[in-house]
C-alpha cells in the first residue's frame, strides 16, 4: 500500500472512471429517479428527495474516494492535504464543465461543492485516523 506508482495508477483508474460514468447521458438525474421510484414503492415527491440525497451522496462518495487515493500517492509530502484536496476539488470542476458537454447533462456549481465537501471530510477523517492510530497509518 506504500508504493506511490500503484497509487498514481489507482488515481487515474478512478479519474477515468468517474470520467466515463459522466460521459454517459443515460445516468441523469431523472433517470435514477425512474429507477428509485420503480424499484421502492414511494411518491414522486419522495423518490425525488431521495434522488437528490443518492445522486449528492455520490458526488461526496466519489471524489472523497479520489482524495484518499491521491493522499495516499502523496505519502511523505508535507502538502498532502491540502494537494488532495485540491485534486479532488479541481477534478470534480473539470468534470462538471466536461458534463456541459454531454447530451442530457448539466454542469452545476452545487455538484463540484458537494466534490470538495466530500474531499474535505475524507481528509478529517484520515487526520482523525492518524490521530488515533499514529503517523504512519496513511
């Protein structure tokens, strides 16, 4: 887990993959609305509230995921923090202005908030981490 090329490598999977999931017109949020609302037997009203938290809570998931990856490629570097989440912050941008693109997708500030909120808890939590178990857990 300390090798920094497998980490850099780790990093531009997930880059790509989150690249290719927005590519994709087909997972838009009215989309995943059909689906929640199809598979529980809820109102509309309430599969769009519970489309807003899925769809949001993956954004955080998603690049809180990346940031950790990136810390991880960053071990050792006296700047890792806040590096990752610039990473992270500034890919979820990025991805937002590439979504523009994107038949039947937008690009919405509050998603790269939700990008860097995600990264910003993930690095509270590697640092609450460290605290507990020592230096040299990440």
């Amino acid at each position: 887990m300390r090798n920094k090329k497998f980490w850099w490598i780790v990093v531009v999977l997930w880059c790509f993959a989150i690249y290719m999931f927005t590519a994709s017109p087909v997972s838009t949020g009215s989309s995943t609305q059909a689906i929640i609302g199809s598979t529980i037997n809820i109102s509309d009203s309430a599969s769009a509230i519970l489309n807003l938290i899925v769809r949001k809570a993956s954004h955080a998931i998603a690049f809180g995921l990346l940031t950790l990856f990136v810390l991880f490629a960053l071990k050792g570097s006296r700047k890792s923090f806040i590096l990752a989440w610039l990473f992270a912050t500034l890919y979820g941008a990025l991805d937002e202005i590439h979504q523009s693109f994107v038949p039947g997708r937008t690009a919405a500030v509050m998603d790269v908030g939700m990008d860097s909120f995600g990264a910003l808890v993930t690095l509270v939590l590697a640092k609450l981490y460290i605290k507990l178990k020592g230096k040299e857990a990440v």
